[in-house]
C-alpha cells in the first residue's frame, strides 16, 4: 500500500502537513540526542473544531504505523472517559505497545 492511499480523501492539503513533520520529527529527536538530551519528543497540534485535526491525525498514525513506527493514539472526544487523562493516554500506550510485549509461558 502507497503512502499516498491514506491521503486519498485529502481536501484541505494535510499530507503536505505530515510530509513536513516526517522530516521535521526526526530531525528534532536527532538535535535532542547530539545536545545530551532525552529523545523524546512531544508535539501539539491546536485549531478551532472543524479544521482537520482528528483527519490529519488518525491519516498521519495511520501512515506512521505502515510504515513501522509505534503510535499510541488518543481521540479525548472517543477516549477520555476518566477523571485522570493519563488513564486515555497509558491505555493508548499499552494497547500499541501490546504486539511487542514479551509473552508468558505461564497459564
């Protein structure tokens, strides 16, 4: 499957937002390891409702993960149903993160 099939009901030019931050990413967390630091890296997307951003978001996951990355994705609107909004965000983490836990021998 193409990249571009994700992108294939694109009207407002998203997938020129995810090519740019396919190169951009990476190069921060580059520039953070060289510079001592974590390479972590936490990115926020903010606009009015109806902008685009739960389409470019769940295209952009959906991308990342064919093309191998590890993305733990929250909807707050679908998700978040907790007091605590760590427990939407550890369970998108533990649920992506789910195919590579090792597995027990034990019953």
């Amino acid at each position: 499957m193409e990249t571009e099939s994700f992108w294939i009901d694109d009207r407002l030019g998203r997938a020129e937002d995810a090519a740019y931050l396919r190169t951009f990413i990476p190069q921060r967390i580059a520039a953070r390891r060289s510079a001592g630091r974590t390479a972590s890296f936490v990115l926020n997307i903010n606009a009015g409702w109806g902008n685009g951003k739960t389409f470019f978001l769940d295209r952009f996951a959906r991308q990342l993960r064919h093309e191998g990355h590890l993305v733990a994705s929250v909807n707050a609107w679908r998700d978040d149903h907790a007091p605590d909004p760590m427990v939407a965000i550890m369970s998108a983490i533990d649920k992506a993160a789910e195919p590579y836990k090792p597995r027990s021998t034990f019953l």
